[in-house]
C-alpha cells in the first residue's frame, strides 16, 4: 500500500487472504465466520488501522431498510412508554429511510426477519437474541444483559432516588408497587430495598404489573387485605396512577394520608395531581440504541450502557400523618 492512501475492503482481504464478502461479514457480525479466520481478519484490520466509512456504515445501514422492535406477546403496542419510544426512534430513522416494524409474533417462525432488532423486555434466558444471532441479525437489547448490546435507564438508581424522597419527607412504613419476574420490575424494587435497607427501614412489596388497571386491583386488594404504608414507590407511572386512584376510592387521600411516586416521567396520566415520577431520557435511550445498532452491523464488540435517570418532584408526596420531614 502506499503511505497517505485510505486502506480499503480490498486491502483487508488480500493482506487476510480472504473474500471481499468474508470481510464485510466480520465487519457486520455474522456469525457463519468461523472464529479463526474472524480473527485473521480482524488482526489485519488492526495492523492496518482500518476504520470502516462512516458512509458505508449508513448505506449497510440503509440495506434494509426495516428495523424490528420485537415485544413481548403481552405487550400491549399502544403502551405510552412504547409510543414515545418509537416516536424518539422514528425522529431519527424516517429521515433514513428505515421503517420500524413491530414484531409481536414468535421469531422463529417469520419467514424474513427485519435488517436488525430492538428487543424489549428480555428476561433471563430470553431465546431471541441468541436466535437473532443464529440467524446473523445484529440486535440490541432495551434491557441489559452481559455479552448483549443494550440500553438501559438506571433503574437501580432510579429506584433508589425515589424511595430517598420519601424517606426524607420521614415515610417510615414504605411499600414497592410492581414485584415481578421482569428485569425491570426486578431492578426496581432492589433499588427500593437497598434505600429503605440504609434507612433502617422493610419494604412491603405488593405483586402488580406495569398497567394502571393492574396497579388499581393490587393496592385495592392490598389496603382491603389489611396491608398498611404511607409511601408507595410504583414501578411505572401507569400503575402510580392505578394505585392513586384505588387509594382515592377507598377514601385514602394522596398525598395527605399516603404519598406516591412513581417511574418513567410520562408527559400525560389519568389522574388529577402532578405525579411524582422518576423521569427516563427516551429519546437518549432510543438515540443510543440506534448507534448500537450500528456498532453491531460494524462488527464491534458487545457493549452496554446506563442512562441517567432525574427524580422528578410533583404534587403526591407529603410527609406521613402527624409526621414531619
């Protein structure tokens, strides 16, 4: 090669002694390499200092043109969460050219998959990315998960910022809205624990999902049942506002009698007060998934990363009764 000129594809293959095709399936991650020669190549690449084009990365981007977000079958599609989220991603893939599609049916059995996957609400053991992978579509997960590219809140910290804010308005007898098996649900309520742990103080946690129906029919069975607290941390603002509305119609009054808050920082819920929330950055979350995504077709290694969470104060929190903070 000459000194000052662009090293090329043609460059990476001759010196690795492979196909132009072998090369770009390196760089996109695909998985019929086999791991030898995948690193013939990518020593070459690094001998050579090669960088792929940021150009080339946005027409292999472009290739085909369908990014796939891939729910849970129970995931409702018209969840606020998931519409802010995918205006956040059609912000910036629309002016590409990408369609977002949804995919809500069993991968395995879709006769062509999407150019790439957004996987949300994986679980422990979840098959779809390893599926994915098997069928060499980068994908990265709305989660975390090691060895996986994926976006995340900070929902540990979340949590914890949250169940502070009521321990300092001097809530001592505190309940977590939201015990499940779901990463999220999981990550929030170790985050509550761990507050209320450093304050001295147990939690109580009531089985509910993200909805405000279920949020509703879980405090209202809880209270009837006989389960008492002063300060709720919900781990959605949907199933805040459930449980708002539950307390209400027991004649509970919010913030007066029981303080609130809850997760996400959606812009709009059915209830009369401003929630206390802990608000997400979605269109963070959606834009660093994006670039993942294309880490992932580049053929980078697997990374992760966290995304700040901001605590915001509203009108359902109070300090307890007879309480001062």
């Amino acid at each position: 090669m000459n000194p000052g000129t662009r090293t090329t594809i043609d460059d990476i293959a001759r010196e690795a002694g492979v196909s132009k095709g072998t090369v770009s399936r390196v760089l996109n991650g695909h998985p019929t390499v086999a791991d030898r020669t995948r690193a013939r190549v990518q020593a070459v690449m690094a001998r050579l200092d090669y960088a792929p084009d940021p150009a080339a990365r946005h027409l292999s981007w472009r290739t085909g043109q369908t990014l796939g977000l891939s729910l849970d079958r129970d995931d409702p599609l018209l969840h606020p969460y998931h519409v802010l989220l995918r205006r956040a991603l059609e912000s910036q893939t629309a002016p590409q050219g990408v369609q977002l599609v949804d995919l809500r049916a069993d991968l395995t059995r879709m006769a062509r998959l999407p150019s790439a996957v957004l996987v949300m609400h994986a679980v422990e053991g979840d098959p779809r990315p390893a599926y994915l992978r098997s069928r060499g579509v980068p994908c990265v997960l709305i989660g975390h998960q090691p060895g996986e590219f994926w976006v995340a809140p900070e929902d540990v910290g979340g949590a914890r910022l949250a169940t502070d804010h009521l321990i300092r308005a001097g809530h001592r007898q505190l309940a977590f809205l939201g015990h499940g098996d779901s990463q999220v649900a999981q990550d929030r309520e170790r985050g509550c624990r761990d507050s209320a742990r450093a304050a001295g103080l147990d939690v109580q946690a009531i089985t509910s999902d993200f909805t405000v129906l279920g949020g509703y029919r879980a405090v209202r069975r809880a209270w009837e049942t006989g389960t008492r607290f002063t300060g709720l941390f919900a781990q959605s603002d949907e199933s805040a506002a459930g449980a708002v509305a539950a307390l209400e119609d027991l004649g509970v009054d919010v913030p007066g009698q029981v303080s609130v808050v809850g997760f996400d920082g959606l812009p709009e819920l059915p209830i009369r007060q401003t929630l206390t929330t802990v608000a997400q950055d979605i269109p963070r979350i959606a834009a660093t998934a994006l670039a993942l995504v294309q880490d992932a077709i580049s053929g980078q290694a697997p990374r992760g990363e966290f995304i700040p969470v901001q605590l915001i104060p509203g009108a359902t929190v109070a300090p307890p009764p007879g309480g001062t903070p």
